[in-house]
C-alpha cells in the first residue's frame, strides 16, 4: 500500500486521492514556534511508499514541504512521490534584470533532493519541470474546469492572453459548444499596470467564459470582465486552474461584475468546485 502525505495546504485534495484509491491518509502534525519557525512532521507508517501533497502557495508551505519529505525518508518511505497541486514561484521562471535570482529554478532544486519523481499539476509554463533534477511530469487538469457550468446561451470562451487559449479550448470542448477566441496583454512590469486588446468577436447578449490558469491579484481576470461587460456580454464566469486570489482579488472581481468565480482544489478556496484529483489519480495510475 501507499501512503498518502497531506501538506497543511492540501488537506481536501489529499483526502479526495484517498477516495480515489490513490493511497491511504496519514495524519502529519503542523506546528509552529514563537519564532514563527514551523515543524510539519509525520507518525510512524508501515508503507515503504509515500505520495506526498503539497501546494506551494507561501514561503512557509514551501518549508512544509521539505520538512515532509525529510521526515517521510525519515520514517521508513523508500518511494517517495511528490504531487505539487499549485507549484508557488513558477510565475519567477526568469531573471528579468542582472542579479535577480530564477526563483523557481531555486525552489525545484531544493524540492528534488527529497523526492524521487515530482508531479506538476497545470505548472505556468510546463518548461518548468525542466528545473526539477528528477523526473517530473505537468498534469493536465483543465477539462475539468466545464462541469459547473451549464445553459449557457451562445457560449463564448476567452482567454485573457495567448498562453491561455489552450485552456480556454480545452474547457469548451469539455462544455461541448461554443467559440474561443482571446485578447491581446500587455503588463507593465514596473507599475504592474494590464492592458487588454480585444478581438472583434461580438459578445453581446452572449455568455463569455473567461479562462485562465491562475487568479493572483485577479487584475487579468477583472479587466477582462469589465472589458467584456461594457461590450454588452450576457453573464460572465471567471475560470481558473488556480485560483490563488491574493488580496482583493475576489472584490475586484466582484466589482467588474462576475456572474461566478470557478477554481479547482490544487489551492482550497470557497471557489474551489472542481477536484483535480480524478486528474491526478489517472496519471499516477490509480
Ligand atoms: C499570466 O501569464 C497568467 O496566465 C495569469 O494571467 C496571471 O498570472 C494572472 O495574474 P493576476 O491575477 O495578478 O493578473
């Protein structure tokens, strides 16, 4: 048998692999110290394989993470799998000026002495994996993201910017109807400032489906949806694999007019309505 790890962060979606037959539940103990230092550790278990879960959002949960896959080794595993739901820093895959670090590549490097293989579900770019120094898989996730939708009159699917069109397809064919089309982004790296470029594609009336892999600050989605909405869009829905929803990111999309927020669990959230664990289960073969 297996033994499933859950990270602090990824308790429901641990539990949703354990419903799937991916393994059976450890309970892991999260403390933390006066100095803010935490301690994530695991009881004894019998199994020499262990699929630990974890999604990197915060600094914290990126320590979690290791002291996990320490302890784990440290308990007996021989096999250790590690899926990582929502891969933090993955967005830092680049040194934009001299002397700034590609964090992710820093943090891949550190995952993978603690683990045997690593699982990625929907990375920011898959060429991330690349900087793992074990074997590591992207996990498609996306056609998951159409079951809560339904009715839609004369669907249209969008994608904020170009790397999401595929997304944005993957999640029509799942629907079953409708057109995709996307805008043009442009993002002032220095004052953070997004600009949108529809295309000409009518929405007037229609329901739009916007699709994105993550929800941050939530100013691609909002804008968006407000381009959208003064376009005369029917209902709007804001689609997304991640939805990390920094801040005031689920106002500002409330203010932009949303009809609904859709996220999966990779990060638990009250948007949270699609389990990527069917996903994840088929790819570790369960
Ligand atoms: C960018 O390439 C991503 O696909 C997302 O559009 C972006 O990361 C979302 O960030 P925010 O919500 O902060 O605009």
């Amino acid at each position: 048998m297996t033994t499933i790890v859950p990270a602090s962060t990824s308790q429901a979606l641990a539990a949703a692999l354990a419903d799937e037959g991916v393994g059976s539940l450890t309970v892991p103990t999260y403390d933390r110290f006066a100095d803010g230092e935490t301690l994530a550790a695991v009881p004894e278990f019998e199994d020499s394989e262990a699929i630990i879960v974890a999604s990197t959002a915060t600094n914290d949960a990126h320590i979690e993470l290791l002291q996990l896959q320490d302890a784990v080794r440290e308990a007996g595993a021989t096999d250790i799998t590690t899926v990582i739901p929502y891969l933090g820093y993955a967005r830092q895959d680049k040194a934009f000026k001299r002397g700034q670090p590609i964090s992710v590549r820093a943090t891949a490097r550190a995952i993978s002495t603690g683990t045997d293989r690593v699982f990625l579900v929907e990375p920011h770019e898959p060429a991330v994996a690349d900087f793992f120094t074990v074997p590591t898989e992207p996990i498609d996730a996306a056609a998951g993201l159409a079951e809560p939708l339904s009715d839609l009159q004369d669907p249209l699917f969008v994608a904020p910017d170009e790397g999401a069109i595929e997304l944005a397809t993957t999640t029509r064919d799942a629907y079953g109807e409708g057109a995709v089309d996307y805008f043009e982004k442009d993002r002032d790296y220095e004052t953070g400032e997004i600009e949108l470029t529809p295309s000409d594609a009518p929405v007037d009336g229609r329901d739009v489906v916007v699709v994105d892999d993550i929800i941050a600050t939530g100013g691609t989605m909002s804008g968006a949806i407000e381009v959208l909405n003064s376009r005369g869009a029917g209902d709007v829905y804001a689609v997304c694999v991640h939805p990390v929803l920094a801040e005031a990111a689920r106002t500002k999309l409330a203010a932009a007019g949303v009809e609904r927020v859709i996220g999966t669990d990779s990060l638990e959230r009250a948007v949270s309505d699609v389990s990527v664990a069917p996903a994840i289960a088929a790819r570790l073969g369960k």
